[in-house]
C-alpha cells in the first residue's frame, strides 16, 4: 500500500513538474519555465481555479499581443514605404 502511494506521488510530481510544462509549452510556444511560474503566480492570487486557468489565459493573452504587434509593423512598414516614394511627376 505504501509503495504504491510513494509510486503514485513520484509519478504525478515528475509529470506536472517536468512532462506537462514541456508538452504545453511546445503545443502553445510557450517555454516549460514559463508555465511553472505562471502556474505558481496564478495558484497563489486566485488558488485552484487559477491554476486551472492561468495557463490559457496566458496563451490567449501572448496570441492577441502578437497579432496586435504584427499589425502595428505591417501598418508602419507600409507607412515607411509611403514615405520613402519620391512624388510622381505629372
């Protein structure tokens, strides 16, 4: 009986410690060190729940910031290049 709770406990630290930070992370490309420290951030202010959810409201969170970053360049390397046209002669 013993052994199998050491077995058990040994198992389920090497796979939320190590094994799901690096498959989410990979899934996600978000970096294993990453997940942790939000796991533990979000375990702390919000408890259960928030370690439930700390992880893909971070995923939602970082895909909106990279759209927004994506569309800010395209919009000021079209500007850029609005700019660097000579003006037509007519």
């Amino acid at each position: 009986m013993i052994s199998v709770l050491i077995v058990t406990i040994i198992v389920q630290q090497i796979d939320g410690n190590f094994v799901y930070p690096n498959v989410i992370g990979r899934t996600l490309k978000i970096h294993p060190l990453t997940i942790i420290v939000i796991l533990m951030v979000a375990g702390n202010i919000a408890g259960l729940m928030g370690m439930i959810l700390g992880v893909p409201l971070y995923a939602v969170v970082k895909v909106i910031v990279e759209n927004i970053y994506h569309i800010w360049l395209l919009q000021s390397e079209r500007r850029d290049e609005s700019q660097a046209k000579p003006p037509s002669e007519t």
